[in-house]
C-alpha cells in the first residue's frame, strides 16, 4: 500500500526533470498520476510507459498551459474521468536569459504566460472541485530567483516572485476550505535546464553552494511528497528554499 492510493495527482511539466521525477516518485507512492506536457508527446509516452512498467497508473494529457482555454478543456476531462483532484502540482515553466533591455515584449509575454498565467489558469480550473470536496493540496515549483532575483533573468524572476506572493495569498484564502498552498523555491537542480552551462559555469554555480553541489530532481519530488502528505497538514502558505544553502 502506497501514501497515495486511490488519489489523483496532476504534476504539469513531466514530460522531464523535476516534473518527470515528481511523476515517478507520487506513482511509486501508489496515486493516479496525470501526466502533462505540450510538445513532448514522445517523452510522455515513455514515462508513461515506463510507469506501467513498474506496474504504477498514469495517464497523459497534451495542453498549452499558457492558454486558459486549453487548461480548463485539460482539467475538465481529467475531472470528468477521474473525479477530484488531490494534488496540484504547477511544475510547467520555461527559463529566459538575456538582457533585460534585450528582452521583447512577446518574450515577457511568453515568460509570463507560461510561468505565472498558467498557474492561475490551472488553479482556476481545479479548485471549484477542491472547495465543493473541501480537500485538496497545491504545490508550485518555484525558484529561489523569485526571492532574491537573478541577473540576465528579470522576466524570470518576475514571474517566480510573483507565484511566490500567489502562493501565500492563495493558502490564506483557502485555508477555511482546508486546502493547503505551498511552494518550493529551488535551487540550482542538475537537470538538463543547465546543461546550457558550460563545465566552468557549473563549478562556478557549485562554489555558490555550500553544500558544493547541485540539487537532485528526486530531492524536489521527496520535498513534495512531504508536502502532500498529512504529516504536512498543518503547513500551508510557505515557500520552503531547498538550494543546498545558497542564500
């Protein structure tokens, strides 16, 4: 028996890296895990498979998470299907380097929609359920540059400060209807997001760390495990750092 038998849990963005271990670790743990992705209908298909394998249940959903009407179409046919959703979590985002007098307006947009819209879109999608059942737990993947900023990567930072305030906005208005809102900020995790970096950018990165290395996806997933779990049942509107120390 799992932790999370006979729960639903929807992870966005797991097609790979943290998503794609958050996605393994909750089907290791027993739940009906909704697997989400936009142009990656390959890799979807082999996690999936590979949690059939390891005799897990899953499903695949393809959706622009930046587009409001395609997320609720996504959530009303995993509703319809599964029924309540447990767990939230909002792992979908993409990253933007440069100047920020570099930076466009449709890449801004692009960022924002992505990053912050699509957590708005998603939670607006789930929740009228989560109340009506009054349970349920949302997670956002967040950054630790959403608490401190990053250089080269305002719009970024931007919408990662922002899920932050969203977060414990979000729990305060949810607490009475005993749904918990949390967020994780992240560190540098060794994901194929930094392998853009060259090999001196990467020790450079670690020397930041007092821990001397990267995070690893499966410490995230753990982290959302916990989250998730009643052990956890008192805890809501936090963004918990897990950047091995480094601010």
């Amino acid at each position: 028996m799992g932790r999370y038998d006979n729960q639903v849990v929807v992870v966005t963005g797991s097609s790979r890296g943290i998503g794609r271990e958050i996605a393994f670790q909750f089907a290791k743990e027993g739940a009906m895990v909704i697997l989400h992705g936009y142009q990656s209908t390959d890799a979807l298909k082999e996690i999936k498979d590979q949690i059939k394998k390891m005799h897990g249940q899953c499903d695949a959903f393809i959706a622009d998470i930046s587009n409001y009407e395609q997320v609720q179409q996504m959530f009303q046919q995993i509703i319809q299907k599964y029924g309540n959703i447990h767990v939230l979590i909002n792992n979908g985002g993409i990253a933007h380097m440069g100047l920020f007098t570099d930076t466009s307006y449709e890449q801004w947009m692009k960022v924002v929609q992505t990053n912050l819209t699509s957590i708005y879109s998603c939670c607006h999608a789930v929740l009228p359920s989560m109340i009506h059942a009054q349970i349920g737990t949302i997670i956002n993947i967040s950054s630790i540059w959403g608490v401190t900023g990053a250089s080269c990567e305002v719009a970024y930072s931007a919408t990662k400060g922002g899920m932050n305030a969203f977060t414990k906005a979000l729990a305060k208005e949810l607490g009475p209807s005993q749904i918990r809102v949390n967020a994780i900020a992240c560190g540098v995790i060794d994901t194929d997001m930094n392998n853009t970096l060259s090999l001196e950018e990467k020790e450079e990165l670690i020397d930041c760390i007092p821990l001397m290395r990267m995070g690893q996806p499966k410490e995230v997933a753990d982290l959302c495990l916990y989250l998730a779990s009643s052990s956890a049942s008192y805890l809501t509107g936090q963004v918990i750092v897990l950047d091995g120390g480094m601010i």
